[in-house]
C-alpha cells in the first residue's frame, strides 16, 4: 500500500522542524542584548541575491554570490569554507563550490543547515531564484548573524550547496 502524499512530506519536514526547534534557544529576543534573527535584514540580502542575475553553477552571477555569501558570513565572525568539486550536469562538467560555515557548540552533536545558493539552469528564460536558492541562501546568511561564532548546545554546520544538490545526490546515487 503507497503511502499517502501528505504522510511523505510529513516525514519529511518532522526532522527539520526538530532542527529548527533546538536553535531557539541560540536566537535570544533582543532586549538580552544577544543576537536576533532581523527579517528586513534578511530581505535586504535576498535583493542583493537576485541583483547578481541567474546563479548558474559557474557563472560570475554564481561567483558574485558566493562572495557576498563570504563577506557576510565572516562579518558575523564565522569562518567560511570552501569545498570546490566538478560535477557531471547534463550540460558537461562544471565547475561548483559548497561552502561550510561552522558555529561551534559546548555538547557533542552536530546540527546540519542546508540549503542552496545557486539557480536552475533554464533556456528559454531568465530564473533568477527569488524563491529558489535566493530566499534560503539570505535566510541562512541572517541565521549565521544570529547565531554567531558560537553556542550553547550543539554545533551548528550552515551548508550552502552549488548545483541544486541534485548534482551532490546523483553523484553518490542517491536518486
């Protein structure tokens, strides 16, 4: 018996959900002078996001924003990663980054934040990915803010994938 569209994304979502909740506690309201998570902040980098153009992995739109992604990140006091790999898109090869930002924690145990920054590869239009790859990246950006270089409870992993993470799962055939 298959099991029902709702019950699938259910499973789906339960488990970032639980991720979402253990932050909480490391976004402190803003009058015990810690960080707080500022929505219009967020917003204002989603709009720098979508100004560099279509992030088609390789691009100088893709390059553009993985550096905003570094400066913005390192101002809040973390250290950024990058992970460089070429990946076999139906297109050929292409060059793509990951980029890992830690915030560390006092207890074992790693929560892991990922989203992606770059757009889907379309043709016939421009997509500059508003709400795909755009939103998440600007929202992950202010997370990094919010949390700061480090936290009580678990470290934190903000992961921002190249290549749609399609690349990432087709390459360990995951799908």
């Amino acid at each position: 018996m298959r099991e029902s569209t709702s019950n699938c994304r259910l499973r789906r979502v339960l488990p970032m959900v639980a991720a979402l909740l253990a932050l909480l506690p490391a976004c402190k309201p803003a009058e015990s002078g810690g960080p707080v998570f500022q929505g219009a902040r967020a917003y204002a980098d989603l709009k720098q996001i979508v100004a560099f153009g279509p992030r088609e992995p390789g691009s100088p739109a893709s390059l553009a924003a993985r550096e905003f992604i570094r400066k913005e990140v390192e101002a809040a006091g973390l250290e950024l990663q990058e992970f460089p790999f070429v990946a076999q898109a139906p297109q050929g090869p292409v060059n793509m980054v990951n980029l890992v930002a830690e915030v560390k924690g006092t207890e074992p145990g790693i929560i892991l934040l990922t989203n992606h920054y770059d757009t889907k590869v379309f043709r016939d239009f421009a997509f500059d990915g508003a709400n795909d790859g755009g939103s998440t990246a600007a929202w992950m950006i202010e997370m990094a803010r919010a949390l700061g270089p480090a936290r009580q409870g678990r470290s934190v992993w903000l992961c921002w994938f190249d290549g749609e993470l399609w690349v990432l799962c087709r390459q360990h055939r995951v799908v």
